[in-house]
C-alpha cells in the first residue's frame, strides 16, 4: 500500500522513479508498479488527483485506489502488451553471448510462429538480418493490433463475474511490442479507433471506462475519448517536480 497525501507525494515517487530498474523482465509485479506509479505521476500533467487516496496492489484488479473515507472509487488492471514468440526469444537472448542481436522484425502478432522457428530470429553479431523489416505502414499496422488483441482480452477478464468491478474501471497497457521504427503515432491512433468495436464481443456488457498505454517514451491518456499524449521520460517527470 502506498499513501498518497497531497501532491507532493508525487515528488516523493518521482525520486524512487529516478533509481528504480527492473532487473528481471518477467518480474510481474514490477512492471506493475513501476506502470502504476508512471501512470499516476505522468497523468497529473492532465488530469489532477483528489487527495488523499491509498494505492493497493491486489488482483482481479491490479490495484485499487481508496479514498480517506475507506471507499474503493477506482480499478485499474494492467496488462503488458507484447507477442509471446518475441518474449520467449527475448528471455533466450539473455542468455547467448554478448553482441548477440535479436530480428524484431521477425515476430509479428499477425502469425504465430511454430515452436521450432521461435527462436530463429536471434542472431550472431555477424549474421545479417533475414526478417522483412519495419517499412511502409507495417510498424504501425503491427502495433495496433498488439493493442487492440490486448484490451479486447481484458475486456472479456473485464466481464467475468469473479472479477471485482467499481465506480470506475480502468486498464493500463504496457507497450512492450517488438515493433521498431513507428513514425505515426497519431495514424496509429486513429486506425486504433476505426477498430474499436472489433476489441469486444457481443457478451462483454462491461468495458472499461477509461484506457491508457504506457508506449515506448510517452503516456497515451484516454485513448478512445480526450486521448492525450504526455512525455513520461524520467529527465521530464524529474523537471516537471523539481527532483
């Protein structure tokens, strides 16, 4: 649980923001905290807390925001957008000797590579890159749908009947998409939003009332509505507070 008092409890997170790494890619629980503390620290450039509130890390969702008289007014479930094929050959990586590279290029969400393939896009510091590359209008084509698959498993999470729901429910994506070389990120958006209705299925009742994505460099606010984009790097949060 962490508490947060007034605003300058924002600088006090920006200061742990300043050293806090994530050794271990596949630590769940950090991403989460580092995606929520981003996220909180980052929207207040648009959308200003109510103070005081308690943070509460738990499941189904990820975190819980409680107001001073002990009323959960906020869920926020988070979600790591990615294509598994790139993680397991990203962890394999991590593994090979030093210089050794990975083809991002060869993992795509628009097929799933068979298991004796996975790990083909990892390479020599010699090797030449086989993958068909990043051109066009593909990195973009490719990010939205990893986006798009993710909220609309999230969605369908959204509408069980084991999963807690509240006044407000939100989901928080983390960008972590092998997709290099996006240079429309505002046709990204739009071509996310033609798709919208495609990220639910005709049960799912529920959805959530606001999405955000914690992309590469910034943080996408309320992607289907005011959808506004803010710098998240630490040098600007560590300006923005004075850290």
């Amino acid at each position: 649980m962490i508490l947060f008092e007034n605003k300058e409890s924002l600088k006090n997170i920006v200061r742990f923001l300043k050293n806090y790494w994530i050794i271990t890619e596949d630590d769940k629980n950090a991403h989460e905290l580092y995606s929520i503390l981003v996220y909180i620290v980052s929207k207040e450039k648009i959308s200003k807390s109510i103070y005081p509130f308690l943070l509460i890390k738990n499941e189904s969702p990820d975190f819980r925001f409680m107001s001073s008289d002990e009323k959960i007014f906020l869920g926020v479930e988070h979600i790591i957008a990615t294509v598994q094929d790139y993680k397991m050959a990203s962890n394999e990586l991590s593994q090979m000797s030093i210089g050794s590279k990975l083809d991002l290029s060869y993992y795509s969400p628009f097929h799933k590579l068979p298991k004796d393939e996975i790990f083909k896009g990892i390479l020599n510091p010699e090797d030449k890159y086989k993958g068909q590359g990043h051109n066009g209008d593909r990195p973009e084509a490719e990010w939205v749908e990893i986006i798009r698959k993710s909220i609309k498993d999230k969605t369908k999470l959204l509408n069980k009947k084991s999963f807690n729901k509240f006044d407000q429910n939100e989901l928080l994506i983390e960008d972590d998409s092998p997709v290099k070389g996006m240079n429309d990120l505002e046709g990204a958006l739009e071509k996310l939003l033609l798709l919208k209705d495609s990220m639910f299925d005709v049960d799912d009742v529920i959805k959530y009332d606001r999405i955000s994505i914690l992309s590469k460099k910034y943080l996408i606010y309320d992607v289907f509505s005011q959808c506004k984009i803010v710098d998240k790097s630490k040098e600007s949060l560590i300006k923005l507070y004075a850290c």
